[in-house]
C-alpha cells in the first residue's frame, strides 16, 4: 500500500469512528521546536536527568529548579503548536469526539484549542505548593528568584508535572484508561512506547476493539504489536496532508 493509499485509508476511517482517542509523545512536539528527551539530539544528552528525580528536588531544589527554567521555560515558552495539534482541535471542534491522551507536559494541545487533553504527566505551565498543594500558573517573575516559593505560605513549589519517583496522578490515569478503552479508533503519534504506564493505553485500546494509525518517522515498540496502520511520517507533515484531503473530499 502506497502513501497515498494509507492516507485514504486513514481518512475514511477517521469520517466513519464515532470516538477518536490520540495518544501523543514527544515527537509531535519536535515540529514546534521542542527538543525530545531521548535519542541523538535529546534534552538527557545536554543535562543530567538527575535534576527531575523527585528525591533530588527535595535535596537540592535550587539546582533543581535552575535546569528546569532553562530546558522547561527557556524551550517551551518560544514553542508553538503546529498543524498536527491543530488538526486534533478541529477535528474534536466537528464533534469526532476526539480525546487525546499526552505524554507530554507542554500545554501545546490547550494552545491549538483542544479541550478534552488528557495530561498524563503534567502540566509545566503550572506550579504547585508541596506543603499547602496550591496551585497557579507559572509567570515570569516566579522564575526570577530560585527556588520558586509559594505566595500563600512560603513552602517549597515544583512544576505540576510528574517527577521521575513521583507517581502518576489517579485522576489522569484513570481518564487516560476510560479514553482508551472506549475509542473505536486510536491514533499513535510521537510516541514510541517506551515510557510506562503511559504505553499501556494503546494496548488497552486494541484489546478493546479499536483500530491502530501509528504517525513516526520510524517504527516504534507499538508498530509490529498492535499497530494497524503505519504512516512513516513526521506529524506535522501528515497532519498537514490529512487537512488538504478533507477539505478537497468533505463528508
């Protein structure tokens, strides 16, 4: 099956699912300029991953939270969604009913307009107090004086997003397994499933019925597993692909 085929196949099975679920990794977010935390050019290979072991926050948070404003607000703030998160939005906003379920801490999902994200690690762009739990979002200002202190009771506060050691919110996964269990398409994109639990949801997506699209530029752990359809792609360009067809062939 030639390119051209694949993306036909995956458009008409995206006019004809009645309940899309993307689950989404770091390699959508690569078109909008943040760099992956694995791999040749990834974050882990200029920092040390020790800076986000939760246990090490606690022990050094000025140092801790020094790297974290560099990678996390000096990368994220300049990054931009780009036309495969757009693409998500509008198709939730045509009422596909469309959940995505993101591995990524990067809010870019929110930012194309998607509403129902389903964040399985966080969110970077807020802050949360670990004594009082209070939570805001991060300014900045708050990153002029490090560490960064709780303006309701002066205790230590840390990113909203999961450390490494920390355990990944209730709420958020049980959304994510609900979401996966109940689509009837699911799209892998960026993500390569090596991160845990957050690679189980593709699996309980196809145990469940669904239909697999995997986007990546190359095969990953889910490709020979569970995937049905793989399009060797960056997202962006896929995505971009995808619209132009939708809009040439309408429902």
């Amino acid at each position: 099956m030639d390119n051209n085929q694949k993306d036909i196949e995956v458009l008409s099975k995206l006019n004809a699912a009645s309940h899309i679920v993307a689950f989404t990794g770091a390699g959508i977010s690569v078109e909008s300029g943040i760099p992956p935390f694995r791999g040749e050019n990834g974050i882990w290979n200029k920092y040390d991953p020790r800076s986000l072991e939760i246990d090490y926050f606690y022990r050094h948070p000025e140092e801790s939270w020094l790297v974290i404003r560099e990678i996390f607000y000096s990368h994220f703030n300049k990054a931009a969604p780009n036309a495969a998160h757009y693409f998500m939005a509008e198709l939730e906003q045509k009422g596909k009913l469309i959940e995505v379920i993101t591995q990524n801490i990067d809010n870019l999902h929110q930012d194309a307009g998607s509403k129902k994200v389903h964040e399985f690690h966080g969110n970077s762009k807020m802050k949360k107090c670990t004594v009082c739990h209070h939570r805001a979002l991060v300014s900045e200002n708050d990153l002029l004086q490090i560490p960064v202190i709780c303006p309701e009771c002066g205790a230590l506060t840390k990113p909203d997003f999961v450390f490494f050691g920390e355990g990944i919110l209730e709420k958020a996964f049980e959304n994510s397994l609900h979401a996966a269990r109940n689509c009837d398409v699911m799209m892998i994109v960026g993500a390569l499933g090596e991160v845990m639990p957050a690679a189980n949801m593709p699996y309980e997506a196809k145990r469940n019925g669904a239909f697999v699209i995997e986007v990546n530029p190359e095969p990953s752990k889910f490709t020979n597993q569970i995937t049905d359809l793989f399009i060797p792609s960056k997202a962006g360009e896929f995505f971009s692909r995808l619209k132009r067809m939708m809009e040439l062939n309408p429902e």
